[in-house]
C-alpha cells in the first residue's frame, strides 16, 4: 500500500525534491550549531579574543537566518506538496466515482461516500507532505547526530543510545492500536454523515410528521460512537505521548549527571559538556518527530485503505475495449429474451422480448413492481443485463460506448432533480455550452416562458436545493425544456406527469406531445388517459409482458388493460394499480 501511495508524487518529482533538499540542510545546519558553540567555549573564551567571538555569533546568526528561509520553503512548498497530491486523489476518486453503476448507489449511502471524499482525505496531504520527508531526516539526524556524540564522548554516547530501544518499542506497539482506532473513527464519523445528509435531504418528512426527536435520538447514538472512537484514538495518542516525553526527559537528566561527572574528573571539557547537551536535545528531535508520525500515520494510511477501496470497486457496467461510438440513432429498440434481477432478489424481468420501432410511442402500463422502469433503466444501460441482448437499430448497446448511448436517450421522471443553481444552469444541462436562443427556444416549448418573464431575474432566477423554490408544475416544466434542448432520439417519460394537478396535467402533457414528435417514446403511465393515443399499449405484470397492441385492440380484447380501464372510468372502487 505504502508504493502505491508513493506513486502519487511522480508529477512533483521538482517540488519533492526543493523541499526534501532544503529539509536536509535545515537538519545539517541544526548539526553545526553546538559545534560552533563548543569551540567558543573551549577555545576563544579563555583567549579572550572577543573579535573572534563577535565574529563566530554573527556566523551562527546567518546559518539561523539562512535556516529560518530554508523552513519557511519547507513548510510551505512542502505543505503545497501535500495538498496537491490530496487534491489529485479526490479528483481521481470523484472521477471513479462517476463510473459506477446504479447498483453501487443503491447499496452506498450518500454521507458516506461523501466522507471518503473529505474526511478521509483530510491527513493525507499532511502525510504525504511529513511522511517521507520527516522519515528520512529523523533517520539522518540520529545516525549524524550520534556519530558527533560518540566521537565527543563514547560513553556518554552510548549512555544515550540506551533509550532507543525502549522508545522503538513504545513506537511499534502503540501504532497498531491507533491504526485501528483510526479505522474506527473514519467509520463512525461516515455513519454520522450518512444520517446527517439522510435526515437533511427529508427534512420536510421529518417535520411534516413531528420526528425531530426520533431524528435527533438517532444522530446522538452515532454522535456518541464518533466520539467514543475518537476519544480512544486520543487515549493511545496521549499515551504514547507521555511515554516518550517521560523517557526523552529521562535521558537528559542522566547525560546531565554522568556529563557533570565525567567533567569533574578532567574527561570532558565544559564546551564539550554543553555542546553534547545540545546534541541531546537534537537527538531528541528526531523521536519527536517519530512521536508526531506515530501519530498522522496511522490516521493517514486509514484513510488511504478507504480510499483505495473505493477506487478498487469495479464499475459492474462498463465499456467494452471495442466499443464504439455510436452516431445519431433512430431509435430502433429490440429486447432479444432479456432477463435481469436486482443483487439479492429474484428475476424481475424473466425472457423479455419487445420491438418498438423507429419514432413509435408506446405506452407500458400495468402493476407496481412488474418491472416497467427496471424495463427503461435498461435501455441507457444503468444497470447491465444478466441474459440476452438489447439492441438499438441493431447494434448491441453493450458495443456502444456507455456516453454516446445515454448522449441519445431523454429521461422525464416524476421524481424531478434540479441542482442548484439558477433556471438557465439547470436548462442548459441538457446540452452545454447552448445559446441563449437555443434555450429560450427550449423554454418555449416546455411553456415556461410566461413563468420566466414574470420573474424578475428571469433565467437567472436561484431555484434553491433541488428546485424547492418552484411548484412541482414548474420543476416538471424545467425538467422537460432540459430534454428539449437534448434534443434525443429516444425518449422515456417515467410517470412524468402522475403526481400532477389536472390543469398542470394537461399543460405538461401538451409540452410532452410536442416533445415526443417524431422520436421513438416510451411511456410509464397509471392514468390510462394520457396514454390512449400511443401507437401501442402494453400491459407488463410479474408474469412478463402479457397484453401488446392499440387501446381499441386492447379494449375489445377485454384482457387485463381493460379490466384496468373499467376500473378507472367507470366509476367503480376497486383498487387501481400504481
């Protein structure tokens, strides 16, 4: 995992390499620092030659002033190093998030995918930017540091060294347990974004039906395990700290007392005393920096296991290598013995056959969870069939590349999303990069432009999240002057008009009419009314497709849609199918 996360650096080969350099000479320059201070104790001192003195001051005073410019390229291009690297994983991710089918989203929680986008990513830059660097300079500075103090003392050195072991012990130990404490808080704070964005995004249930409570009783449980997570990551961090502080502190006061020691008995000089204490207080920067990537490591490379999880889920609909980019359609649909069930269900569609020619409107009507939508999900290829074929003007859409087909296909849904933004950035979804024309055109069509010249700011008019700020109506209109501008040959209208009033009804119909002129139309439909005048009517249930032909032929028929037509218009009780 860790070469795989080195790979990330490749494309600031030059920026890793300005500020691993000036880290290295900012840690030689710590190095130089007692020895200039040894020798003027032990050598100008008792001379009396204070020029000299003054002279050695003003050079260590330049190193410092060199060291304070080296620092601050390290820390910001350093950091800017970290945040790079952070910035092109959440683009990668984003974009690998893109490809996943439906299947992934029904199974994943919105607040937690958005967590492994954010949180998660939060340590890594800071990891990618001390890991290596403040790795290798730990490593140097103590083999350095302890060179000069053995050459100084061996000793006293070596008295020193004793801590080491002890503190690489505390290191190993301790880093295991904050890994996994790492993993834990990353896990729960994911759960509290998924309640979070769930309960945000239903705020109108919640209060329509007087659940704040419920919802709040809810986020407190996940709010105490996020906490209860983080305070026993805490707890291995505070007591790793303490350790080490303990035993860092330890060392000095023995170097202290054996150094005093050894300089009453005539075997180290006083410079030689205070630049080794100052050697022991840079070998102990090292361990704090140890200390401090005891502490983001683990954290970091949690994060970075969730990442590379979700970047190693592979999309279950995806292109073929020798897929091609398919032209403008006619719209010639063919299932060919199409069967397709859910992951974890039954067979929703079981050995489906259906035609529907080139600019015919046909109507599917019939049960809930007969299969009407499953049957139009699949002809954009948002979930990938488990037998037979789907063929658009004979070419297999599993030979056509997934963004030239859905590039050709419209969708109205009743469940309209807008984004949010104005009215103009939701039309021109549809097709970027449109004319002001082209979208007045759109908004035409759709009948919305009696509603944009009544609004003051018109187009560009703020809708609010998901277009609350507009009645149903008008977010249905939007929806379909989108559509218009798309301009698709094949057209799905998804009950796009059932949770309508009547008169907002016939208005969207009449854009609907217009919309589905001359391009081939699938109608999903409960109210019979506004699909008698498809070119076909056909009646899917559990059983399949059950009943296919005009609502004349169907209705003399006196099969299953007429039962469904007597039960809607001629005033009867009986339960109508939804």
């Amino acid at each position: 995992m860790i070469r795989r996360f080195l790979t990330f650096y490749k494309p600031y080969k030059k920026l890793f390499m300005l500020d691993f350099s000036c880290a290295i000479v900012v840690a030689l320059l710590e190095l130089a620092f007692p020895m200039g201070v040894r020798w003027m104790i032990d050598t100008l001192l008792p001379t009396g030659e204070w020029g000299k003195v003054t002279w050695v001051c003003a050079s260590l005073l330049a190193l410092y002033l060199l060291s304070m410019g080296l620092q601050f390229v390290v820390s910001y291009w350093g950091h800017m190093l970290g945040i790079n690297i952070e910035t092109d994983m959440r683009r990668k991710l984003y974009e690998h998030v893109q490809k996943l089918s439906f299947r992934f989203f029904d199974n994943t929680k919105t607040g937690q995918i958005m967590s492994r986008m954010t949180n998660d990513l939060f340590d890594l830059g800071e990891m990618a930017h001390h890991g290596p660097e403040d790795l290798f300079i730990a490593l140097m500075t103590l083999v350095g540091v302890f060179g000069i103090m053995f050459m100084v003392n061996w000793e006293l050195a070596l008295i020193t060294f004793i801590v080491v072991p002890f503190l690489a012990w505390i290191i190993v130990y301790f880093n295991q347990k904050l890994n996994n404490a790492a993993t834990q808080m990353f896990v729960q704070i994911a759960e509290v974004n998924a309640r979070v964005e769930d309960s945000i995004s239903g705020i109108r249930v919640v209060k329509s039906f007087g659940n704040e409570s419920f919802e709040l009783g809810r986020f407190t449980e996940q709010n105490r395990g996020f906490r209860l997570a983080k305070l026993r990551s805490y707890f291995t961090i505070s007591f790793t700290s303490a350790s080490i502080y303990m035993l860092t502190r330890f060392i000095t006061v023995v170097v202290l007392v054996f150094g005093a020691w050894f300089a009453y008995q005539g075997k180290l000089s006083y410079g030689a005393l205070v630049g080794f204490l100052l050697y022991v207080n840079i070998f102990l920067k090292p361990i704090e920096k140890i200390n401090a990537l005891l502490e983001l490591y683990p954290r970091g490379m949690a994060g970075f296991a969730r990442y590379c999880e979700l970047m190693d889920t592979e999309p279950d609909v995806k292109d073929a290598p020798d897929a091609i980019v398919a032209s403008r359609l006619r719209g010639d649909i063919a299932f060919e013995r199409v069967t397709f069930g859910y992951e974890n269900h039954s067979h929703v569609l079981k050995g489906v056959d259906l035609r529907v020619r080139a600019g015919e409107t046909v109507a599917l009507v019939g049960p809930s969870g007969a299969g009407k939508s499953t049957l139009c999900s699949l002809i954009p290829r948002f979930y990938e069939i488990d037998d037979g074929s789907i063929t658009i003007d004979g070419i297999d859409i599993r030979h056509m590349t997934q963004h030239s087909l859905r590039s050709q296909i419209g969708i109205v849904q009743q469940d309209v999303f807008l984004f949010n933004g104005t009215i103009r950035e939701n039309i021109v979804y549809g097709r970027l990069g449109s004319t002001e024309e082209e979208i007045w055109d759109a908004a035409r069509k759709a009948s919305l432009e009696q509603m944009l010249k009544a609004l003051p700011e018109g187009l560009d008019t703020f809708i609010g999240e998901r277009g609350l700020k507009l009645s149903g109506g008008q977010r249905q209109r939007l929806s379909i002057a989108r559509i218009f501008l798309k301009n698709p040959p094949i057209l799905i209208l998804d009950e796009a008009t059932s949770a309508l009033d009547t008169e907002t009804e016939s208005l969207i119909q009449q854009a609907l009419e217009e919309l589905s002129h001359n391009r081939t139309t699938l109608i999903i439909a409960h109210r019979l009314a506004t699909i008698r005048h498809a070119d076909r009517i056909i009646v899917v249930t559990e059983e399949g497709i059950e009943e296919d032909g005009t609502h004349e032929e169907l209705i003399v028929a006196g099969g299953a849609y007429a039962r469904l037509h007597g039960a809607q218009f001629a005033g009867t009780t009986v339960p109508l199918p939804v």
